[in-house]
C-alpha cells in the first residue's frame, strides 16, 4: 500500500507523491531532524488533539543509523547513500522496527539502570522493551520467568503491540488508555488521524500554521515509526523463540535464564544479511557473541553461507497474493477463532506465531530439555516432558526423516555422522509455498528441526546430564538456515499484509454531476493581511474563502478474504462513534490580491503580466496548510453501496480564495469491518480557485456581424437582479436579487460586474469545459440575453510540495491540457483582462443580441479605467438540499434555453 508502484497504493491519496523521496517529513526538505512521538494515549483521539508542544518527541539517533548504514553498506538498500536514506518513508518503518530493542537493565550489585545504546531515553522512564516481546500461542501468556518478569514485567506481545485491553475477545476489547508502551497499533491509528487533520488556533496565525504543518509531518513519520514497532512485534512472532516461551538473550546479559549460545539464530541470521564474517565474530562487550559459543571453525564463511531468502520474486503467500484478516491480533494468531488443545487444531491455526510455534524446536525447547514444568517455576531444571504438543517430541512419529549428515569429525580415520531430523511444516494458508520456492527440497519437502548430538548414542541416557544440550539434541548452523528459510519470507508476507491492512481503508470522492465541488463570491468585502491571508472585512481573525463543499462518497474499501478460511469479511463503514471529515489541503498565494493584480494577467492578444510580488508575498507559500470541516456522524451502512451526495460545513475554517494546490480529503474514523477503530481515506484534486466573472457590457451591443455603440434603439441598461447556473444540468449557484439603489451591475463607464470562484473537478478529456450560465434580469424589458461562459478549471498547482524558487519563476500555462515532463514544475494559469480589467478564466460580457459577438477585445472596444465588483448575493450552492434547477429569465423563449442547454452540453463532452 504504501509502496507508490503500486497502482493500488494508498501514497497519492494521502500526498506521499509530492513528498521529497530522501527527506518526506522534514519541513525544509534537507537533513534536518524530523521528531516523531511518544506520548501519553489520547482519550477520544478522534475528537481529541495531542498534547500541543514537543514535550515527548524524540529525534533520529546513533542506534538506528548504524542499522541503517550497514544495510546501505552491503547494499541491502539499493540506490542509497549516506544520510539521505535515514528519512525515507521506509527508513522510519525500519527505524520503530530497530527502536522497538530499546532495552534500559539494571545491573548487578549496584541495582541502578543502565542504557548501553546511543540513544535517547524514554521519557517516561527506564524500560526493558524485550520481555514484552515474548507470546506463547498455545497457553495464551506472556514470557514467562516469574523472577526475571518479577523485575522487568512481562506483557503479551499481542497486547504490547496493539495497544488494546482484550484484542482476542472483541466483546470486551477497549482502548488501553493506560498502556506503557506508546508505540503501539492505537498510537499508530491515532497518529495517522493526527497527521491528516491536526490544526490548533491561536492568535499568531502565521506561525500557528507553520507549527502545525511541522507537526503533521511529524506525526507521519511517527505513523510509519509506531508501525515499524508493531511490525518488529510481528516479525518476533516468526522467531520460534519467541513463541515458545525461550529466552535468548546475549551470552553475558544478567539474569536470562538461557544458555550461552541461545541467541544464536538471530546473530546468525543476522550475519547472512551482513555477510562478513569478522563482524559476526567480533567480541562484544558487555553483552557477549552468541556465535563465539557455537566454536568459531563451524560458522561458514561469506563463500559458502547460504543467502537468506526473503521471498523474491514470488512473495508469500505466492502467485501475487496477500496475507489477508479481518483484524490485526489475527496476523499474531488465531486461537480465538480455533479454540482447543488438540494437534488438529493447532494445525489448523493461521497467525505467524501459531505457525512458528508448531512447526520448529529451539535451543530451549529441544526433545529432552524441555521448558520447565509447570512453566515458570523457579529454580528448576528443564525436564524431557514436553511443553509443547508440536513438533512431535518423539523423533520417531510418523513424518519424521532421519538424515546423515557429516560432523567433521573424524575417529579411526572414519568421518563421525550427525542425524538431522526432518519433519513437514503445516502452513493453512499457504500450503505449497515452500514446495513452488524449492525452499526445502534438499529434505524431500520437509524442514530439518533437531540434529543428534555427536554424544548421544554413545553416552548412556542415565549418565545425560539434561541440562546439556550438547550431548542430546542441538541446533546446528544448518538447522538455523532453514528455520530462517522457512520463516522469513513468511514474517515478510505477513508484514507486507498487516501493513496493507492498516492503511486499507478506502473511499471514492468524486465530483456531483455538474463537477462543482464549492462557489462563493469573491466580490465580497476582503483585504489581505501581512502574511498573505485573506481576511474577512471587519473580522481579521477570519479567513475570506469557501465556506461549503459539496461532493459525492461511497466506501471502496474492498472486502477482506481472510487467508486459509476464505471467508469474505465486508469493509462496512458507519456506527457508534463513527464521523466523517473533509480535509483541503492547500499553500496559498501569499501575492494575491482583491482586484486581481496578484495573478498572472493574459490579454486577448495571449500576452501574459506576471504580477508584481513583495518579498514575503511569495505566489506560493512554502508549506502546506489544511482546513477542516465540520465532523459529519455516519450512519452504519451509510457510506457502503452507492455514492451518496454530502456537504461539508468550513464555515468555521474557510478553504482560502488564494488557495494553490488545493486538494479536498475525506477521512472517516470509526468501525471498519470488524475492526472498531478503523479509518479510511479519500483524495481529490480539484481546480484551484476558478475566477469567473460576468459584466455589464451593454454600451455596446452585437448586430450579428459588428460591435456597435448603444443608441436610442439598444440603450444601455443596468443589471437590476443576477443570477448564476452551472454545470450540466444547469443549477442554481448564486443570486443577487436588485433593489432600489442596488442594482446588480452599474452601467457602464464605470460598470458593475459579479465575480465568483469556483472550485471544479476534472475535465473528462482536454477539450472538455465546465459552464457558467449568467442571467441577467433588467429592471425594465428586454433583459439582455443569457449567456454562458467555459472553462476547465485553472491551475495552481506544483508537482511537489517542496520547489525552488527558480521553478516557480518559470510557471506553465494550461497543464491539463499539456501536462509537463519536468522533474519539478509549477503551473500558474493566468485570469483574462478585457476592456482594461482583470475579471477572470471566464470573461462574460452581458450585452443585448441573440447572437453570439465575437471577443470584446477583437476590435478593441474601449477599455474602462475602472469597474465596481458586486458583494452580497446568496450563495444557492451553500443551501441544504438538493440543488435547485436553473431559472430561466422571465420572458427567455424555450428554444433559447434549449440552445444554451445544447451548447453546454457539447462543451462538457468536448465537442463545443
């Protein structure tokens, strides 16, 4: 989902595509450090801000960039180098993956807390993050060594990633308002929340909005960070280790109750990634090399070591499928939905860690050293009664091939052979995975779990000290590599599926039939303020902009298919708590102004007037900006078949008239197939604020081959009422009814004009355009003739939110129609003068004929020095309900109506 190549991904929706690839969330666009967050939980986080300020964020630090060399070192990150891969979207999953080790100890003797990473504490305090990472599928616990859990605490992984009170029991499932770890599947919802809608108010506006634009990146990166931690919760799950209840910690950690080379398959592991043998090696203090303890001479070199399979190309589960459940706990496992103890049961289980835990042995839970019984008892000896039902402890069930492999050693000349045995993996999901990946055909299709011990038929079983794995069973490099072989393209699969189900919420946007998503008027008293904000005439804390949106929803999340059940689970939307938002995201254009002269100005002869610009008034602002509507309650069902027509209140946070870039956003929190607190999104790129305007033109009127001056047969007259349709069919956008002393439109040589901004959606085509109908009403018959006016939408619009100022210097006019093939690109379509004024995209000029003239600056007619704009009116697209149909004058003819009706019609389809 989140990966851009991919046609379904979510990344254009949520505007990661006009994001810089190496720095995506930083402010600037460059190196500097993007904080995310660890923060108390948010009661109410769908209608609660986070706490204002960066008390708790935290910063990139040594710990995660030394991963993050060492993969771009071996080129595990192709087409990377240097710092610029630490800030890639991918780099923050890496980097919650990587933190979510942070492990603080307390150390013998002096009792006291010690960090020996390079990185910054938590600000809650020391915390042992390891002991959280444990959870046995079979007997639904924790880590469990009562002394050690004693100290540190141990905690369900299930419940330490997803940040909820009871995730195997719906029922009862609440969000954990007291959690300790703030990284969590609830703290990614909510962060993901935040990042789409978090706006605080104050009373420096400038900065108020700069500080909020910061935070919304970082509430991205620490999105993508939360899940990072999740999935490092995950990807443990795939260690058998960690869901068999064995502890495996470095050789010279205090206090783990484990052997010394017990850590082994994740170091060598690890070394398959790395590939270099001296660093797998390497002595390591404190905490010691787990390697060291397996005898350095078995460790293969980088020549013969065997690379690490993560799946590529034919990811699992194979054949371009996906790991699909209807809740995330499922991912971990499946216990509530197969209840029972029984093999056939736990067979039949399709979270990682129930597949994890039937199918491999560990250092720990080796036939004959056994975890202790009952679990968790202190002090006691492992005993031969097995803990677990699966694999099979006895080596002699059915299923099991014994294979002689060479140990190396030699007695009497004759080279000593090791018995590894091989047993099949039960996988619901994907059964044939592993046969279609050749993974284990070296073992006829099954995975070699345990080797024999060189000493284990030569020492009597009463003189086998239980305790020693070495005269028992062990796990060899090569059993390693193949519990790898089978799990990490597995723990990558899985991944791959909890992050698609994350981001898997989905709705449709689109435009009404008259692909009209706002109207206001912008002849309406406003000024602009220092820092390029439109304001409101006698209110300048109030933004002068669209105060409705009007557009179409449905819910398109796709239903899930869970894996190994097939069952189909609908995405339905709609409920307790749930609510639905619209979300413009915009920069403006800080050199805008009320009459015009902050736009770029095209004359009839195409001649284009850049405008005049002060320093600080950029006709782009650098970052990004959002307004958000007022929360509509969502009913269940509601948004689930077909689009349903809704219109959102920014009364309260106008969308500016000088917006650029403007795109509308829908996010909707609340149930989302059985998932309570799910959230999905939706994104549309509508036209930047459309001028158009109509004026009063009637000193001259068409005689159907020339312009000629009004006279005593075709007077001048003014506009006493106006309104305005548009789209297809024609509706009722704005109305302006005269009065005595308040005419719609003056006559000229001084004469009133209405100018409204829409915003529009796409044309269907490039010759497609959009209508603006205007109706003039005289106050004494004949009124001139209605007219309408076209356009597709003027542009205002980067192709990235971060541009040089040289790339805003050098704009492009008409990108819809010829898009440009530049890296980087700015598109500024100019407004039309005629007759000496800015008026607009659309240039209508009311004149008396039933003809249509040709332009007024084709001749030229003579330009006016100045001309009065018309505020008030009613805007009729803002009125609740359904959209009236246009009026037509009161004397029109039908087949004049019939004719403008035609004439839009073909302009829509592009055939005007």
């Amino acid at each position: 989902m989140l990966n851009p190549s991919n046609p379904d991904s979510i990344a254009p929706i949520l505007g990661f595509d006009r994001l810089d690839v190496d720095y995506p969330f930083s402010f600037t666009g460059d190196a500097e450090n993007t904080p995310y967050h660890d923060e108390y939980a948010a009661i109410n986080p769908a209608t609660t801000l986070p706490a204002a300020g960066a008390n708790y964020a935290r910063v990139p630090q040594q710990q995660e960039r030394k991963v993050l060399d060492d993969l771009v070192e071996k080129s595990a990150i192709p087409g990377a180098s240097g710092e610029a891969v630490e800030q890639r979207i991918r780099s923050w999953l890496l980097r919650g993956a990587v933190r979510e080790d942070d492990n603080d100890i307390i150390l013998p003797v002096l009792g006291i807390w010690y960090n020996p990473d390079h990185r910054d504490n938590d600000p809650f305090g020391h915390i042992l993050r390891a002991t959280k990472h444990f959870y046995d599928p079979v007997y639904d616990r924790a880590f469990d060594y009562p002394n050690y859990c004693g100290t540190y605490t141990c905690v369900r992984s299930i419940l330490w990633a997803m940040g909820r009170t009871n995730p195997l029991n719906p029922g009862s499932d609440l969000d954990d308002n007291a959690r300790r770890n703030h990284f969590t599947w609830q703290d990614a919802r909510n962060n993901y929340w935040w990042s789409l809608v978090l706006k605080r108010s104050g009373p420096n506006f400038i900065d108020d909005a700069i500080e909020d634009s910061k935070e919304r990146l970082s509430r991205w990166a620490t999105t993508i960070n939360d899940l990072g931690h999740v999935i490092h919760l995950l990807q443990d799950a795939a260690q058998p280790q960690h869901v068999r209840n064995d502890a495996h910690g470095p050789p010279l950690a205090a206090a783990w109750p484990e052997g010394e080379a017990d850590a082994a398959f994740e170091s060598y592991t690890d070394y398959r990634v790395l590939r270099s043998r001296s660093d797998a090696l390497a002595i390591s203090i404190p905490t010691g090399n787990p390697l060291r303890r397996m005898y350095d001479d078995t460790l293969p070199t980088e020549n013969n070591l065997p690379a690490l399979r993560f799946g590529s190309p034919n990811y699992y589960p194979g054949g371009g499928g996906h790991v699909q459940f209807s809740t995330p706990v499922k991912f971990f496992t499946t216990r509530h939905i197969e209840p029972g103890m029984t093999e056939t049961v736990l067979r039949s289980r399709r979270g990682l860690a129930d597949l994890s835990n039937r199918s491999f042995f560990t250092a720990g839970t080796l036939p004959g050293y056994r975890e202790c019984q009952p679990p968790g008892t202190s002090g006691c000896m492992p005993t031969s009664a097995p803990t677990y039902p699966l694999p099979p402890s006895d080596l002699t069930s059915s299923g099991y091939s014994e294979v002689s492999v060479p140990s190396g050693l030699r007695v009497h000349g004759r080279v000593v052979h090791l018995a590894e045995y091989a047993y099949p993996i039960t996988d619901v999901i994907a059964p044939n995975y592993d046969q279609s990946a050749n993974t284990l055909a070296a073992y006829g299709g099954k995975a070699p779990l345990v080797t024999k011990g060189i000493w284990r038929d030569i020492i009597p079983d009463d003189l086998q000290p239980q305790y020693l794995e070495s005269t028992g069973y062990l796990i060899t490099y090569n059993d390693m590599r193949y519990m790898a072989d089978v799990m990490v393209p597995r723990a990558v699969g899985y991944s791959a599926g909890m992050i698609d189900f994350f981001f898997r919420g989905r709705l449709e946007v689109t435009s009404i039939d008259q692909s009209i998503f706002a109207v206001m008027n912008q002849g309406d008293p406003h000024t602009m303020d220092a820092d390029g904000y439109p304001r409101k005439t006698g209110q300048p804390t109030k933004t002068f902009g669209f105060e409705a949106v009007r557009l179409m929803v449905r819910n398109a999340t796709p239903a899930i298919v869970e894996s190994g059940t097939g069952t189909n689970v609908p995405q339905g939307t709609g409920g307790t708590g749930a609510r639905l938002v619209a979300i413009a995201r915009y920069h403006r254009n800080a050199c805008y102004k009320p009459d015009m002269s902050g736009e770029r100005v095209q004359s009839y002869d195409s001649t284009i007037v850049e405008p005049s610009c002060a320093g600080n008034q950029p006709v782009r602002t650098s970052f990004q900006e959002i307004s958000v509507s007022a929360p509509l309650t969502v009913a269940a069902g509601e948004l689930d078949g077909a689009a349903v027509e809704k219109m959102f209140d920014f009364s309260d946070d106008p969308i500016p008239v000088n917006a650029t870039d403007l795109f509308i956003q829908l996010a909707y929190r609340g149930p989302l197939g059985e998932e309570p607190d799910g959230i999905a999104v939706g994104s549309y790129d509508v036209s930047e604020p459309t001028f158009a305007a109509a004026w009063n033109n009637t000193d001259y009127f068409w005689n159907g081959s020339a312009w000629v001056a009004q006279n005593s047969s075709n007077p001048q007259k003014g506009v006493y009422s106006y309104w305005a349709c548009a789209g297809v069919p024609s509706k009722f956008v704005y109305r302006y009814q005269g009065a005595t002393g308040a005419f719609a439109m003056t006559t000229p040589p001084n004469p009133g004009y209405v100018r409204l901004a829409f915003l529009f959606g796409k044309p269907s085509s490039p010759n497609s355009r959009f209508a603006v109908r205007s109706v003039p009403i005289m106050q004494t018959s004949p009124s001139a003739q209605m007219r309408s006016g076209f356009t597709r939408g003027q542009i205002r619009q980067a192709n990235k939110e971060l541009v040089a100022p040289a790339t805003l210097a050098s704009p492009y006019l008409g990108c819809f129609q010829s898009p440009p093939t530049a890296a980087e690109y700015w598109c500024f379509d100019p407004v039309q003068k005629r007759r000496g004024i800015a008026f607009g995209d659309i240039a209508q000029p009311i004149y008396f004929s039933i003809l249509d003239g040709t332009d007024v600056d084709s001749v030229p007619l003579p330009p006016w020095s100045s001309a009065q704009v018309r505020d008030g009116g009613e805007i009729k697209f803002n009125d609740a309900g359904a959209l009236a149909n246009c009026p037509p004058q009161p004397t029109a003819a039908p087949e004049e109506i019939e004719y403008l009706d035609w004439l839009e019609e073909a302009e829509l389809l592009g055939e005007g």
